[in-house]
C-alpha cells in the first residue's frame, strides 16, 4: 500500500475539521476525494502532505510513518501536491518556476531535459519564456501541473485542478491525467462529478470531517446516503 491514513483527525480551535479518517491508497491507483464545502477535503490533503500538522492519527508512506515530517522532506520521499489556488511565480517565466520545482531532485543538464519533457506534457512549450503571471488561469493551472510532475512523484496531490478551466481544457486535462497515471498514484480533490466519474478508479467521500462512503464511481452513484447528501441523482457538481 502506497498511502495509508489511520484515525487522522485536525481540530482547530475546537471545531473537528477532519475526525478519525481511515484511508488507503495503493500504488497506480486514481483516487477521487469528493464531500461538499466544507467537508474537510483540504484540510486531509494537507495533513497527508505535510502543510497542515495533524491533531491525532497517522500517515505511512510506502511503508514508513512520516506523520512527523515536514513537507520538503515529504516530497523528497516522493510526493507533490498542487494547491487550490495557483502558486506559480508570477514574474517568472513559465520554464523558471518548472524548473525551480525541478531541482529540489536534479541538477545541470537534467533539470533543462526535465523542464522541456514536462511542458511538452501539459502543452506549455510553445510558452516557456512567456512570464507566468501573464498567462491565462487554465494555463497557471497546466504550469502549476508541470511543477508537480516535474518532481517525478510517486503520489501526485491535486486539489481542484480543473476550477476555471474551460470545456475543451477539461478534456485535455483528463487524458492528461490518464497518461500520469501510467507513472505515478493520484489523489484528487474535485468538484466536477464528470471528471471525477470518468478519471477515478476509486472515490472516497468525507461529509462533516468523516468518511461518508468509499467505492467505484458505480457504487458511489448509486450509494443512498451520498445521493441524499449532495449528488442528487444526475447532478454534475458536489459543492
């Protein structure tokens, strides 16, 4: 098992964010993470990456508790994630802020190589040198995309990434994610239920900080207690 989160659980100021989450990811998996605003999506993705510290519980990665690693160190073992609101470096050109991310592993030559593989996959290298900042949102997410994958994770964490794309960019996206999957396990925040029901080998849904329900797009679309909560039968969205 590649990922595993035991009894995980963040309480901020009292209130139960996340509380006793179980879950586990195997290697080559894609793992949908579905739950209305609010549900604690964020908050777990952040545990398992490192960025938010949790109140109680544990993650394993491949084998190894890192429930007290820092997030570098986590993604030196092999994890990247893409956060919900871009974070490119808006004054840099679109091949400088892949290959920042590049050389937290690579140096010399292999950084240029890594950086022009990773455009050509998001379909950025026609714009290497353009400043990210004046690039269009959908295309700040393809860049934020090549900044992950770049890094070579076996754990790839994306968080909203088809928010604000358009209805052709969405498409490209998904074969994109079917070709990453090739080489690295994803986990995936989204809220459009398209995407989710054509991507996600598994989904898991968190309602109120808690495992509602977990199963293939097939039994999530038929599970009552996910319908009742928020899919609402052909809805597209899960708020």
């Amino acid at each position: 098992m590649l990922l595993s989160v035991r009894d995980l659980s963040k309480r901020f100021d009292g209130l139960h964010a996340v509380e006793s989450v179980d879950l586990d990811l195997p290697e080559g998996e894609i793992r949908a993470l579905i739950g209305p605003n609010g549900a604690g999506k964020t908050t777990l993705v952040g545990m398992i990456a490192g960025r938010i510290a949790a109140s109680a519980g544990r993650v394993v990665f491949d084998g190894e508790d890192i429930t007290r690693l820092p997030a570098h160190r986590r993604i030196a073992r092999g994890m990247a994630y893409t956060f919900q609101i871009t974070s490119v470096f808006a004054r840099l050109s679109v091949a400088e802020n892949v290959g920042l991310a590049a050389r937290r592993h690579l140096h010399g030559a292999k950084v240029r190589k890594a950086v022009a593989e990773a455009l050509e996959h998001v379909g950025l290298d026609a714009r290497a040198d353009q400043e990210a900042g004046d690039l269009a949102y959908g295309h700040q997410r393809l860049l934020e995309l090549a900044m992950g994958i770049v890094q070579r994770p076996r754990l790839l964490i994306l968080d909203e990434p088809t928010q604000g794309l358009s209805e052709g960019e969405i498409q490209g996206f998904q074969s994109l994610i079917r070709d990453l999957a090739q080489e690295a396990t994803i986990l995936l925040i989204e809220h459009n239920m398209r995407v989710v029901m054509a991507l996600a080998d598994r989904i898991t849904v968190l309602d109120a900080g808690r495992v509602l329900a977990e199963g293939t797009p097939e039994e999530i679309h038929a599970n009552a207690a996910v319908q009742a909560a928020y899919l609402g039968g052909d809805n597209a969205q899960a708020g």
